[in-house]
C-alpha cells in the first residue's frame, strides 16, 4: 500500500493557496457590498490618463530613479548591477549558484514589469512614492552580490571570522542614530506647523485643502495626524484622497462650511503664505 506522505504535491499548490488567502477578502468584501470597489478600479483604469502616455524613454527614466541618485552615470548603474551579480553567481560555490541566479532573473522581471506598469498604470511619472516599492530590485542584486562573495569567503580558512566581522560592523551602523532614514526633512516641522496653524485658526475645526505637488502630499497626511494627536477637530476638503485618508477624514459639507480652511501649496505660490515649511506654504483663509 502506497504510503500517504509519500504522494506527490500538485505543483504550485502552495503559491495557488497564498494567492487564494489574498484574493479572500477582495472576494468577501465585493460579495458583502456588491459590487464592491471593483467598479472603481475599472472606472480608474480607463480614465487614469489624463494627459498624453508617457514614452518608452520617460518610463526608463522613472523606474532608473530608483536604483541611483540623478547624475551623469546613473544610466549605468542598473545594467552593472545585472552584470556584476551574473558575475557573483558564476563565482559562487555551484550550490549556491540555482538560488542566486533565480534571485537575479526574478529582480530582472520585476524590473521589466515596473517599466510596463510606469507606461500604462502610473498617471503621473512626477508623483515618485508610486515606485518606492522598486527600490527593492537593486536591493535583491546587492544581495546576490553578497550573498556569493559571503558564500565563496566562508570557504576560506579565516572566511567566518571576517564575516562575523562585517556582519558585526553593519550592525553597528545601522544601529546608529540617523544611519539610515527615509524620513523628510520638512516633517521634523510638522509640530511647530501645527502650533502655528492651531494660533492662526484659533482651535476652530480645520479644513486641510491639499494642493497638488509632492510637498503638499506628504505635508498635508502628516499635518492631519498631527492635528488629530493634538486633540484639534480636522478633515480633508479634497474628495480625491478619500483612499488616502479614509472617507471617515474626508469632509462633510457642513464641516468644509463650518470649519477654518487651511491650504497648502507648493512654496512659491503667488498666494501670501500665512506659514512656510519646507515643502509647502500654508494658508489659514478667514
């Protein structure tokens, strides 16, 4: 009699599985309130492109502002980086070779993907945050990198003690304050722009007009929660970041009528700033 354990796995059941456990709650949720939010993501699909569709060229330029600071050799950083980590996988010891170079094929089809999605999903190649998501593609060959150099030093003799060494040098050094952080500048503002506007205002109901721009973006979320921790009432007037901010944050028409109006622009604007942070100016409108 054949033994149970012994029977053979269909393939990719498990990655059907994890897909299907992620597919649920859209599935749940679209047959609870049908339709859904599909109807939105279809409606957005179509009508996402507001201006012409940016060209092969443009696209490259995006998804290439991820991988290197803009300068006159970032055009080849992404192609060294493939090269040097086919490089690290033909040098790895052959056990270490499959996964690294499934490693770098998966990075270089993530990027390709990226480049499409930049061409026919992302309305506004100025808005970056859309992308964030890809720093992790030269991250993943970085690490086929250091993965092959640590595999092929752990054959020499003093090979662990060096890479105790580095491993315990790269510790420290994230440990360290202020090593490594995505965090802007601009918001270590936020607690003083929020005293400012709470004097300008008068403690009355806040009602965030969020301009357009990359500065007033993450300016106006970190304002709202700022507000909300300080115990002042606020809500966003702008419908379109509803997703965003939730419809809980969006403003009612009588809080958009009855709350103090509090925009935020690109600094510059030829309105008279009531404040100026360093991404954006605020205006407390009376």
């Amino acid at each position: 009699m054949r033994d149970a354990a012994s029977a053979p796995v269909m393939p990719g059941a498990g990655s059907t599985g994890i897909a299907a456990l992620f597919a649920l709650p859209i599935v749940l949720n679209t047959l609870v309130n049908w339709p859904g939010e599909v109807p939105k993501y279809l409606s957005y699909s179509k009508g996402q492109q507001s201006g012409a569709a940016p060209t092969l060229a443009e696209a490259l330029h995006y998804a290439r502002q991820f991988w290197a600071p803009q300068s006159s050799v970032a055009r080849y950083v992404p192609p060294l980086l493939v090269l040097g980590a086919l490089a690290a996988c033909a040098a790895a010891p052959r056990s270490a070779r499959r996964p690294l170079l499934a490693l770098t094929g998966a990075c270089v089809l993530a990027e390709a993907l990226f480049v499409v999605y930049a061409l026919v999903g992302i309305d506004d190649l100025g808005q970056d945050y859309v992308g964030l998501f890809s720093w992790s593609v030269p991250l993943g060959l970085l690490l086929v990198i250091a993965a092959a150099l640590a595999a092929r030093a752990a054959q020499l003799p003093a090979g662990r003690l060096l890479l105790g060494a580095v491993a315990l040098g790269a510790t420290v050094v994230a440990l360290s304050e202020g090593a490594f952080t995505l965090r802007s500048e601009g918001l270590s503002e936020l607690p003083a722009t929020v005293q400012q506007v709470e004097r300008a205002t008068d403690r009355d109901p806040v009602v965030l007009d969020v301009g357009s721009g990359t500065g007033p973006f993450y300016t106006g979320t970190g304002l709202l929660l700022q507000l909300e921790r300080a115990g002042t009432p606020v809500c966003v007037l702008n419908e379109e970041l509803r997703i965003q901010v939730t419809s809980q944050r969006t403003c009612t028409t009588g809080e958009a009528a009855d709350g103090r109006r509090v925009e935020l622009r690109e600094p510059g604007t030829s309105t008279a700033p009531t404040l100026t942070t360093a991404q954006s100016d605020v205006t407390v409108l009376p």
